[in-house]
C-alpha cells in the first residue's frame, strides 16, 4: 500500500494486495485527498489508490501553505522515491494536479511504468492564469477576482462561497495554491519520458484544444487526448468515464503485460 503521513494517503479499496498498478492523484487548487475518493473508488478494484495530501489542508491545515510547485515537487518526489515499489503507475493530476503530477514525474529516474493522466489544463509551456491580484473598478473587496474566478470554474469550491466560515477557511488555501499556480514556469524544453493522456472539458475556459495538444512538446513517448462534455470541473460530471478511461490504461497497457510476464 502506498501511504506515507503526511504526505500520501491511501484510500480504502477491495482491490488485491497483488495487483500490478498504483493510482496516486494530485489534487485541483484548494483540493484535499477527499476530493478524489470517489474516482478513487471505481477504480479499487483494479489498482491500489492514493493521494497527495498538499500541506496547509486537512490534518495538516496547521502546515504553512506551499508557494512554488517546483519545491513541492522537490518534495513529493523524494517521498516517493522511499515508499514506491516497482510496477505500474497512473499519475493522475487536475488543474494544479496537473503541473504538480509532471513536475514529480521529472523528478523520477525510472518513468518506464508510470503513466501521466494530465487533467483540465494546457501544456506546461502554454499556462495562462487569469490575474487575481486586480479589483473591478467601483469594488473594495480584495477577494473579488478569486471569487469571481471560482464562481466561473463551479466543482464544489464554489459552493463554499456562500458560506462565510468556510470561506474564510477554504478562500485563502485556494488563493494560495493559485498563486503558486500563476507563478509556475517549466524549465525550457522540459519533457517526460512516460506516456502522457490529455482530459478536458469541452466548455473549459482554461484550455483549448491546441494548448491541451500541446502537451506532445513535453513528452517523447505518446499522447491521446479525451474531450469530456462540460467546464473545468468535467470530472465531476463525468466519474464514471474518466475512471472508464483509466481502467482501459490499466487493461490494455503494454506496461501491464510486462509485470505479468
């Protein structure tokens, strides 16, 4: 089982100890391991199932916030390399997730059995963040462009809005990992050796399909691309299809084979 408190949190599952793959999750700006658990569970029954628990949320809400992607996947990358055991992998990140999940992948020596599922965001190379930092003329309210923002996404950060004690709570993690987000920056020519799959929503603000194909540039093995009906937060619509779509990684790729031999 792949767990490391604080850091990675197994989740639950009927799946057998002896199966071949692994799905760690990299949670969406403002996300916590909670808001995976139900792709998670319509996969437990083929792979065990993780996720990356940011600092600064959750049981670590008392941890100050991450601020650089990069040092976070400094950070997670070193725990994985202590607790990963071979076989086959799926990482799987939205949004944020997303840049996170490539980052560590990176960082990893051996990427033969991994495999990148980047979810609701361009190429690393093609980021465009809206600004946060500006207030619509006529408002005093600092925190208008990131509720603004939230508001447009939907996926149930934004049901928190109405909410003045969860706001308080949720607004600045959310704030925080966005910014982190907006200051992201590849390294050039940055690439991954694994197979990378593509998701969007066909109604996502944050990507278009020549930025989502873009991720080609970043990866010298293959990419598919699966356009999903709805925004930002297609996935939450479409669970079933999207786990659909990790399953057949799991059933049909070459990587699967080579551990059975």
């Amino acid at each position: 089982m792949l767990d490391a408190e604080p850091w990675i949190r197994s989740f639950p599952g009927a799946a057998s100890p002896a199966t071949p793959w692994t799905v760690l999750f990299f949670p969406h700006s403002g996300g916590s391991a909670g808001s995976y658990q139900h792709l998670a569970a319509r996969l437990a029954d083929m792979a065990q199932t993780a996720c990356v628990q940011y600092p600064g949320r959750a049981e670590r809400q008392r941890e100050p916030l991450f601020t650089n992607v990069h040092v976070l996947a400094d950070q997670v990358a070193e725990v994985l390399a202590r607790i990963r055991e071979d076989g086959p992998a799926i990482f799987f990140g939205h949004s944020l997730g997303a840049a996170v999940a490539y980052e560590v992948v990176r960082r990893t020596p051996d990427q033969r059995q991994i495999v990148l599922v980047a979810s609701g965001h361009p190429a690393p190379s093609r980021i465009r963040l809206p600004a946060l930092d500006s207030v619509s003329e006529g408002s005093e309210d600092p925190d208008e462009p990131l509720i603004e923002l939230i508001s447009s996404l939907g996926g149930a950060d934004a049901d928190l809005l109405g909410h003045p004690v969860l706001r308080r709570m949720f607004l600045p993690v959310i704030r925080s990992d966005l910014m982190a987000h907006s200051r992201y920056h590849p390294e050039a020519d940055s690439a991954v050796s694994c197979p990378v799959i593509a998701l969007m929503g066909s109604m996502d603000s944050l990507t278009n399909p020549p930025d989502v194909q873009a991720w080609e540039r970043h990866t010298s093995s293959t990419l598919r691309v699966h356009a999903l009906p709805g925004g930002h937060f297609f996935i939450n619509q479409h669970t079933e299809e999207v786990a659909d779509i990790l399953r057949g990684v799991m059933a049909t790729d070459p990587k699967a084979r080579r551990v059975h031999s």
